[in-house]
C-alpha cells in the first residue's frame, strides 16, 4: 500500500511561523507535523510514502532525506489545489492510494477507509467526521412574509472532510497539471465517492497559529490506533 502526504501549500494561516520553515516542519512539542504523519502511517502498515512539497521544498527534502530516508520526495512545479498537486504524484501512485495533509494529527484506523472504498468499487473514498453546531439564537422559517415554523436555538449536525482519503491510480494518473481542489474533483466523480464516518478515530487540526499552540498540549497518546 502506497500513501502521497501532501505537504506544498504556502501555509499561510500559520505566518508568520511560515515564514521561515514550510507547514510541514512545524514543530508539536519536539517532533514536526509530518513526523506524527509518517509514523500514523507507518502504524497503519503502510511501507511506501512519498511526500509532495513545493513551498520551500529544498528545506523539506533535505529533512526528510536526514530523518526519513525511505520516504520519497516529489518535487512540483506549481501549485495546483488539494486534488491538482497529486498530478506530480502519478508515475509514483499505484492501487488504491492514501492520501493525507500534512495538519491533522490522527489515530485513524486505515483498514476501515480501504474496505469501504474497495467495497464499494469508488474512485474516491473520503474520510469525514461527525460534528454539531448549535446556534444561540432562534432560527425562523419564513414565507411570503409568513412564520411557518420557530426553532430555538438548533442543532445542526453534519459530516466533514478530514483531509484524509482513499483515491484508486487511475483517477491519479488522469489528472493534468491545472489547478483542481478535492471537492472539485470528488463532484466530478460522483457517483462513485464513498464517505468512511471515522466514529472512533481522534482528530485534531492544526491549521493556524492557536490550533498549533493548542496541539502542544493535547495528549499525544491518543495517536496511537
């Protein structure tokens, strides 16, 4: 099984710590974001990784060449969206690949995304998570100046991508060098997209400046599967 880590985003909502090191080598507690993401995958039996950079890739390949010596670094041209940067990936990918950013800490059990996606014969497999949102205030129903229905103070429930996903070779190596994002490109694949709802898998985001100053303290021991 073969896993693309995509690490080439400018990083820009964690400026202006990015102004000195790509996402991907920012540091929770003593180790960088694709440190935790290797070994997430490695855990998950996965032997062969490739990591896509284009952001101050020079700093990137030569840490992971330092540290991880295995993992192969794919070098891109340009930036070309969350689905577009996997075009740089294609010669590389083979079966059904895993495909992950490099800000989301996880414990994710792999095997439960892979037999989804082969189950359901889909191109694309994406893992989302349940989440609720309730507002503080109510919510009015209203038609031709009419109230037709009150809710006060509701709660939404909904699924969202994780940035994790199970994609099959051939929708990686169909893919021209232009600019695509994952829902772009999962819309153009319908009907054949699964969504694995990862009910006991642990997440956290760290997307910004607070989120990583807040992933210093969360328990890293639940990044264990």
């Amino acid at each position: 099984m073969k896993a693309v880590v995509l690490a080439a985003g400018l990083g820009t909502r964690l400026r202006p710590l990015t102004f000195f090191v790509p996402k991907a080598l920012a540091a929770v507690g003593s180790k960088p974001l694709i440190d935790y993401v290797i070994e997430w995958l490695r855990r998950n039996g996965v032997r062969e990784v490739a990591v896509v950079g284009y952001y101050m890739q020079d700093l990137l390949r030569s840490y992971l060449s330092e540290l991880h010596p295995d993992v192969v670094f794919i070098k891109s041209r340009r930036l070309l969206g969350t689905a577009g940067q996997l075009y740089y990936a294609k010669e590389w990918a083979e079966g059904d690949v895993v495909v992950a950013n490099t800000d989301v800490l996880t414990n994710l059990d792999l095997r439960g995304p892979l037999q989804l996606h082969r189950s359901k014969e889909a191109l694309l497999t994406v893992v989302g998570t349940a989440n609720k949102t309730s507002l503080r205030f109510g919510v009015l129903e209203v038609e031709n100046g009419l109230l037709t229905a009150w809710r006060e103070k509701p709660t939404f429930e909904y699924i969202t991508s994780t940035g994790i996903y199970v994609i099959s070779d051939a929708v990686v190596k169909s893919l021209p060098e232009e600019y695509l994002d994952m829902d772009v490109l999962a819309r153009s694949l319908m009907p054949r997209v699964a969504v694995y709802e990862a009910e006991q898998a642990f997440f956290y985001d760290v997307g910004t400046l607070e989120d990583l100053a807040k992933a210093r303290h969360v328990e890293l021991g639940h990044l264990r599967p």
